[in-house]
C-alpha cells in the first residue's frame, strides 16, 4: 500500500472510532509497527491526530478528512461519476463547481471543453482551469477553509449573486433522503446553498460511502436536486428511499 492510501486509511479509521492502536493497523494496513509509528509521527506534526502510548487519537470530536487524503478514497468510483457528470454538459453553457474530491474529478474531466463559463468556489479547482484557454473561469473571493480548499461566507455569496448557472455540479459528505444533502461545515453549507439557487439544474456528485449519510450542516432539502450521481456501490436502501423522494439517480 502506497503511503498516501496508508494516511488516508489510518485517518479514516480515526474518524470512525476515534482511536487507533499501532498494532492494529500493522495488522490491517499490512505494515511494520515501525512504519505506522512514523506515519503517525507525520500526522501529527500536520496536527491531525495526538500520538498516545502504543497509538493515536483525534484532536476534535467532529472529524473530517482533509481534502489531500479524501483523493485516494474511492478514486476509480469518482472517475466514473466525474465522466457521467461532464457527459451532460454542452458548449456554450454555464456551470457552477463547488469543492470536493469528486466536484474536482468533474472540473478535470470538462478541462478539455470549449467555451464553457465555469464557476467555483474552490481553489484547487480554479488553479487546475486557470490554464485552459478555452473556459471562462469565475473564481468567488471568501473565506478558505484548509480542510477542503473551499471559499465560503457572505464574500463568496456576494460573488455568486446575480448569476445564473445552466447546471451546478454539488459535493457533498452526505445525502439522505429525510435529512437532505449534508456536509461538514455550516458556513460552507450556506455558501453551497447559495450556488444552488443560482442553477436550473442540480446534480449532487457523490462516491457510495456517502448516500445515506448524515453531516452535521444542512446544504439543501433532496427536492432541490434534480439528479444524483453515484456508483453502483451505494446501499440499496438508500437509493430507493432517494427515488422515491423525487430524487433521478444514475449509478455508474
């Protein structure tokens, strides 16, 4: 397992249980304790874990992934979503990008378009479209938040006011259907929400880990979104309940 999948694995982990011991990840990473001790060490110095005897544990109650790890997370399953994504876009229109691993797979795969007017509040995206001569791209201004590289807060929503989106391409960290789109973080939440009702079109781009899910900060009711994008991973459940609550899902 190459390091990065390593890091990503024993944050994820983390989050789940909000421990982990050396010797367990040893077992399960199939690693030395000598290797896992020194990507704690690592994760720690990036002030992502407290290092306890024999192991580690997270530094907050509500964790969230950074974004340099989400990336290796479900990486082919993204891809796939990414390419169905851009399938439906055309020359000439506008489209809105807010952040997110799988939000950034669709950036890459509408890089080579022409004459599109591509709109995003993350920086990542807006460095990665800055250099393709044949987009027009609209980078809000707003506050950066470090774990997603997201531009949120009433700078970024003035940004947005006034303009009108043919199709805005949303990340989330949880959808349901009783509980709606979800992610980590309120004020990114409104920022997104905001881009939302500039669109005409709603596509929420999320891997399986996330349908069913729950975060803390509401984006949007289910019956803003036009379509879901997801991978044929997803629970079962939880599709169904999207279906029937209006939701168009295309699992790729």
């Amino acid at each position: 397992m190459h390091r990065a999948a390593r890091l990503s694995a024993i944050l994820e982990r983390l989050a789940d249980g909000g421990s982990v011991a050396v010797a367990d990840l040893a077992g399960e990473l199939d690693a030395s304790p000598a290797t896992i001790r020194r990507d704690l060490v690592m994760l720690e110095q990036q002030r992502l874990l407290a290092r306890t005897h024999g192991g580690a544990i997270a530094h907050v109650v509500s964790y969230e992934l950074p974004l340099r790890y989400k990336g290796v997370r479900y990486a082919e399953e993204k891809r796939r979503i990414a390419r169905a994504a851009a399938g439906s876009v055309s020359e000439g229109m506008a489209v809105g990008l807010t952040g997110g691993t799988t939000a950034t797979e669709v950036a890459r795969a509408l890089a080579d378009q022409q004459k599109l007017t591509i709109v995003t509040n993350a920086l990542n995206i807006a460095s990665e479209l800055a250099v393709r001569p044949g987009l027009k791209l609209i980078a809000t201004g707003g506050v950066v938040r470090s774990q997603s590289y997201e531009l949120s807060g009433p700078i970024a929503e003035a940004s947005l006011t006034g303009l009108n989106l043919n199709v805005a391409f949303i990340g989330v960290d949880g959808i349901d259907a009783q509980a709606g789109c979800t992610t980590h973080h309120e004020v990114e939440a409104h920022t997104n929400a905001v881009m939302i009702k500039c669109a005409r079109r709603v596509v929420v781009v999320a891997d399986s880990s996330k349908i069913g899910k729950v975060a803390f900060a509401r984006i949007c009711d289910v019956t803003a979104v036009s379509e879901l994008i997801t991978d044929v991973g997803a629970d079962r459940e939880a599709i169904r309940a999207l279906s029937d609550a209006g939701v168009r899902v295309t699992q790729v």
